[in-house]
C-alpha cells in the first residue's frame, strides 16, 4: 500500500517505519525542514531503541521516504495519517490547529480516493471538523473526489514505541464506512498475525478510548501519590503497600509507582484535555482535575525535601541529578518532572550537575542560557562535590550504583529519590541519608 504520514514526530516516524517495515511504502512528511533533513542524511532526531536500524533498513529498501512537499504526500498515499502533534491550548484544550492544518492540506492536493486517519491524540468531534475541513478545500476546488476519514488513536508508549506498533495489544479502528474499514484491515493484518487485536466501533468511542485509556492510568499515579504523601505522616511505607494491593488480580501491578510525578507529551495535556472537554459540555470531572492537581503538586515534593533538608535559600548548594527525560529510553522533556525541579531549585540559587544518557542534548536546548545548569557524560561525574543527589528518571544504569563511592565523592551522603529506585535500608547500610517518596526513611 501506498501511505502518507503527515507529522514525522515520536508517532509519525516510528509507525511510518514499522508500516515500511511489511512491505508498503510510505512517504512521511513534515513542516520542519531542519528535522526531515536530518533524517534525508540518515541521522534520527529522537532517542527509541530500535529506531534507527528499522529506519535505514526501510530507507536502504527504498520503502520509506522524507518529504517538506505537502502536495506531493497529499497526493502519494491512498491512505493519508495524520500523526501531528496536538499541544495544549492556553485553556487546557487540545489545540487543533496542526490537524486541521494537515487535512487543510490533504484536500487542497488530492487526486484520488483517500482514507484519511487520525492517528494524532484528538477530542471527540475531531473526525468530523478533520471530515468538513478537507470538504471545504475540495469544494473551493470545484472537486468532487471521495474520502473517508477513520479515527485510529495510537497507544505506543515512548522508550518501546517500535516494539508497540509491531506488537500492539489492541489497534482500535473509529470508522464508520465498510471500504475504510476493510482498508485499516488490511493495513493493520501483519501487525496481528496471532490473533485478532483490531477492535472495530463507532469514530466517537474510538476518539474517546484514548484518552480513556491515558486519564486512566494518569489516575492510577496520582492515586498512588496521594496516598505515598500520606504514608510518609503515617509512618507506613508506600511500596510494601503497592505489593499489599498490586497483588490483588483485580488491582494488577501496572502504574502503581509513587514517585516525583508523571510528565511527558501525552498523560499531562490528555488529563487536561479530557478535563476541558467535560467542561465544555456541563460535565465536570472532578476526579480527574484532581488527578491532574496532585501530579501539580507531586513535582514539587522532592523540592519540598530538599528545602526541609537544606533550607529554603540554596545558595552555594550544588547538586548532581539524575535523569532528565520524564521516562527512561526516551530523550523526551516534555513535561518531565526534572523541569519543574531544575527550575525551582535554580530560584533558589542553587547549581546542578545533571546526567542523563539519553536527554542532556534536549535539556540544552531548553534551559540554553542557564549558567546555573551543567550536563555531564557519566553519572559518576555529577556526584563530585555534591551536596546531595536527586534521581528523577528510573534507568536502568541508576539502580545498582557504586554506593561507596558516591558516599566518597560528594560533599555529603544525601539521596533524593524521586522514583523509589532504592531500599531504605541499603542506603543506611551505606551510610547515606535517603529521602524516598511515601517510605519510611530514618536519616542516616
Ligand atoms: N509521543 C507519544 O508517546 C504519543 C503516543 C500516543 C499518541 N500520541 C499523540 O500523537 C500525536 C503526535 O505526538 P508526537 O509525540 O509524535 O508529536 P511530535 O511533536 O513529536 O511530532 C509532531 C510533528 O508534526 C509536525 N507537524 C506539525 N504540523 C504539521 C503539518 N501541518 N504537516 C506536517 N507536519 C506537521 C511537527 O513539525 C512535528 O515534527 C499527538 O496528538 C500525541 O498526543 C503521542
């Protein structure tokens, strides 16, 4: 098949190459010429394991190409996504304007049957303005060619996004005509060979899933925290209370972690979102403003530590962190906790020594100017002479450090642990003052 991925970012690249990857051709397309150079000269502009391979196979195959040329990915792919990104409005609405951009787009230049599918994360309705939109650019035409439109919501997470889109648990198809249907069949048959994932329902339900699906699991973070907050007052310890209730079928273990509070592209604006939609429509969702009102919060909690550890002015402190990205194996800041931390801790005259294996580059790119704000190349390197040290992103490399030598290199042996990597009781074994979310940590 021949397919047009409007948007080449974190969704659009990686389902563009994993749709080349079984044999169609895809031309992906985006306004940002600096990024699609970047990819014509074989370079990847994010950080997702498995990309790159998966991009120079299909590029060396001939199946997949970069495109600024709007006409021509209009008129390429018989099946048109539509994979851009879809930011919060001033008020908290998810902004359209990108989507209706691309359909906009799509209408002024096709020259033939299309199904276009939104892929990007969007309110219900959007099917129906993405429907009219493309309609207007064919009247002002004087064109009468046919389309229909599909909502296909994507649920790759960052960090195994390439082994999400090829190994899905549910493709959910939002459509309502039989040739769309039988098209996103037969698009979406290599990625369900073992058996049926494709959940085929009305355009509206589909458009709603997903947020469903991500203010779902946003709620189960801020439950957890709230609860860690309370915890630490009690004197209970919030990850044995995770075991005491993960291991209840009906609980399940997923996205029971306390920690410094969730962040990324999709699980802060999709709350939001979801929350303005209500609004909109004479429903408030109070449970899910307070979700979105304790994550607020949670960002600031081990700022809150560190303060009640070292005082509210941190002139002369220093601080190594680690971890950036508001997840591992992602370069991802958007919304990430270390933000929110890095900014407050900066108000408060502090300077930081940061690492991250994957995000320093990004980081530079946000706090530019920041002379308060050095990233380092190993981790090892943001410890000398610190005053404590702050993990905000679980990777891998964090969770079994060289304790001795960290108690060793920094001023004084203080942890704060943002993501309830490490035992409280191997910390004091250390000799490390430990600071975790919702544990019980004795000082040192
Ligand atoms: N990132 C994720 O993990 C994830 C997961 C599921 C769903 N989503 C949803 O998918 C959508 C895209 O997210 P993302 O993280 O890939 O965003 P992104 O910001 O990484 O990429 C969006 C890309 O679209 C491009 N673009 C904007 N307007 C365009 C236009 N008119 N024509 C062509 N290109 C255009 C931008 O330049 C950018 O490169 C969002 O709605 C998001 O909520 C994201």
């Amino acid at each position: 098949m021949r397919i047009t991925v409007v948007g080449t970012g974190y969704v659009g690249l990686v389902s563009g190459a994993c749709l080349a990857d079984v044999g169609n051709d895809v031309l992906c397309l985006d306004v940002d010429p600096a990024k699609i150079q970047t990819l014509q000269q074989g370079g990847i502009p994010i950080h997702e394991p498995g990309l790159p391979e998966l991009v120079r196979r299909n590029v060396e195959a001939g199946r997949l190409r970069f495109t600024t040329d709007v006409e021509a990915a209009a008129r390429y792919g018989t099946v048109q996504f539509i994979a851009v990104g879809t930011p919060p409005d001033e008020d908290g609405s998810a902004d359209l304007q990108y989507v209706l951009a691309a359909a906009r787009n799509i209408g002024r230049y096709m020259d033939g049957y299309r199904v276009v599918v939104d892929k990007s994360t969007v309110p219900v309705g959007t099917a129906d303005k993405v429907r009219a939109t493309i309609a207007e650019e064919l009247a002002a035409r004087g064109a009468a060619i046919d389309y229909s439109v599909v909502s296909n919501p994507e649920f790759l997470k960052e960090g195994a996004a390439v082994e999400d889109f090829m190994r899905p648990d549910r493709i959910i198809i939002g459509a309502d005509d039989e040739r769309a249907i039988d098209c996103m069949r037969e698009l979406y048959a290599p990625f369900q060979r073992n058996h049926a994932r494709q959940l085929v329902m009305d355009v509206r339900s589909a458009e709603l899933a997903k947020y469903a699906a991500n203010a779902m699991l946003a709620t189960r973070i801020s439950f957890m925290n709230e609860l860690a907050n309370l915890a630490e007052t009690l004197g209970a310890d919030i990850e044995q209370v995770r075991q005491g209730i993960g291991s209840d079928p009906r609980i399940g273990w997923h996205f029971l972690y306390a920690g410094c509070g969730y962040g990324g592209s999709c699980f802060p604006k999709d709350v939001k979102a979801l929350v303005r939609t209500g609004r909109e429509h004479g429903h408030e969702l109070g449970l899910l403003a307070a979700v979105e009102a304790i994550n607020r919060r949670q960002k600031l909690r081990v700022v809150d530590k560190v303060v009640r550890r070292f005082g509210e002015d941190l002139r002369g402190r220093h601080f190594a962190l680690w971890g950036l990205a508001f997840k591992p194996e992602t370069d991802d800041m958007r919304e990430a906790p270390s933000r929110v931390v890095l900014e407050e801790l900066f108000a408060r005259g502090a300077t930081v020594a940061a690492y991250d294996p994957a995000a320093s580059r990004e980081a530079r790119r946000i706090f530019g100017q920041e002379t308060r704000l050095g990233c380092v190349e190993r981790p090892m390197q943001a410890i000398e002479g610190a005053d404590a040290l702050i993990v905000l992103t679980e990777w891998k490399e964090f969770r079994s450090p060289d304790f001795e030598r960290i108690r060793a290199q920094m001023r004084q042996p203080v942890v704060f642990d943002g993501r309830n990597i490490y035992e409280p009781a191997v910390m004091r074994r250390y000799g490390i003052e430990y600071f975790g979310i919702g544990r019980r940590c004795r000082a040192a």
